[in-house]
C-alpha cells in the first residue's frame, strides 16, 4: 500500500510538472525587416546543443548576461505541445558547458514584438534573425500559445507556416 500511495504521489507529480512545463508554440518564415520597427527590446544568443536526440535536446542557451539550460521533448502527442524544462545558469558555468557542445552552435538576435492578448493572456512573438550555422540569414517568428487551437492574429511580416518542420528546428540549424 505504502509503495502504491508513493508512486500515486510521484506520478501526480510528474503529471502536474508536464502539465507546468508544456510548450505550445507556432513558427512561421518572416518576409521583411518590417516586425523591426515593432519590436519592444531585442538581445543576442549564443546556443549550444548538448544532445540532438529525436526525442529530446539539452541545449546552452546565453542571452546577454544571462544564462539557461532547456530540455525539451519530441512533440508529446498529435498536435504542437512539447515538454520543456528551463533553467537558469550561472553566465560563467554556461561558457564552459558551450565547450561540451556539439559542433555547430548558433549565433542569432532575437526580436520581441508585442501580439494582441487572448483570453486576458498576453502574448509576444519572438523573431530570430540567425548569424551563423547553416541557416545564416534565416529570420523565423514564433509564438507561444496557450492552447493548440488558440487563434492567432499574424501581422503583415509573417509568411508561411514551418511549424512541425523539422528543418526549421534550432538543432537542425
């Protein structure tokens, strides 16, 4: 009985950090420059991956003077949501685990435009202009939803949909 209420707990917990830890998001090609003139503040951001696994990536992530390290997972079921798990580093521990990396780390600058709030929910799109790898001079947006089927209003800029695409993926850059 003991050993059942322990793992009941444990598998509520878990559930319960999935459910915290569920990243719901779109992401489509940019067309032009424009979403620049919209953008609230912008920084740059060195990534690097510790595990390209199908099914998960570790990734070093340094923004500016701070630092994090993200896990997240193959998409979790038919749809968008995929499990990620964020941290924050030490700036300093950060630079030695990008020496651990991977080859092929990516230099980008990241944009942050305001979107029209849904449900009382703010929302923000996040516009990567990539430096370096082998997409350098991409330039990608994505927006953070908070459920699958969540409307969203694209401006002008936005062009087709990559979602799902795995050659749209940061670890594939």
């Amino acid at each position: 009985m003991y050993f059942f209420l322990c793992m009941s707990q444990k598998s509520s917990n878990f559930a319960a950090t999935m459910a915290k830890n569920t990243e719901i998001e779109r992401k489509f090609l940019v067309r032009s420059e424009a979403f620049k003139t919209q953008a609230v503040t912008s920084y740059e951001i060195v990534q690097g991956y510790l595990c390209k696994d199908p099914e998960k990536t570790i990734h070093v992530r340094i923004r500016d003077a701070r630092a994090f390290l993200t896990i997240k997972s193959s998409v979790l079921r038919e749809g968008l949501a995929k499990f990620e798990w964020e941290r924050e580093l030490d700036p300093a521990d950060a630079k030695e685990l990008l020496r651990l990396c991977l080859p092929g780390a990516i230099a980008k600058t990241r944009y942050i435009i305001p979107a029209p709030p849904y449900e009382g929910q703010e929302r923000k799109w996040e516009v990567d202009v990539f430096h370096s790898g082998k997409k350098a001079g991409l330039i990608l947006a994505e927006i953070e939803l908070g459920d699958e089927h969540e409307p969203i209003s694209c401006p002008d800029w936005i062009g087709e949909e990559v979602t799902g695409q795995p050659q749209y993926y940061n670890a594939n850059m």
